[in-house]
C-alpha cells in the first residue's frame, strides 16, 4: 500500500481479502461527498470534508452545510481529493 492509501483499521487477517478490496481510491465526481487533502510547509498533511459541485483543472468548487457556504480550492494546493463511498452514522 502506498502512502498516499487509506487503509481500513483491521485488528486480525480474518477479514484481510475484504481489506484488500476495500482500499481503492476512487476518483473525484461531481455532487459527491470527498475529502480533499494537502501539505503545509511543515510538512503536516491537513484535509476537509466537503461536497464537490464541480471541478476544472484548476480548482475544486466545494460546498460545506454547516454554516452553509460555497467556495473553491486551488488544486496546486489541495492536491488529493478522494471520494467518499461510505460513511458510519451512529445514533
């Protein structure tokens, strides 16, 4: 796996080939949910999670609900941007 990889949190190799499966990285598509990532100068990786409306080669035009707003991100910055297939809701 490479670093640029997610990899599910798995505490035996009973579901390894489930794992293997899973770390796919898909690419971005529009009106979908996504992290987006980038690199400060001290080297930290930061990212946020957003709605992606739409994108050109330039930058990523997101949309985040609470507080509601709209804007766009330099992609020389925010450089990754992974699509979110799943999520685990908790009540």
């Amino acid at each position: 796996m490479s670093s640029n990889e997610s990899a599910p949190y798995e505490i035996n190799d009973s579901m390894k080939n489930l794992g293997d499966r899973i770390r796919q990285i898909l690419p971005p598509i529009r009106d979908s949910d996504v992290i987006l990532y980038r690199t400060d100068e001290d080297g930290k990786e930061r990212m946020v999670i957003r709605c992606l409306v739409k994108y050109s080669t330039t930058r990523w035009e997101v949309e985040e609900f609470n507080p509601h707003s709209e804007g766009s991100l330099d992609r020389s910055i925010w450089t990754k941007c992974h699509r979110i297939i799943g999520k685990l809701s908790r009540r």
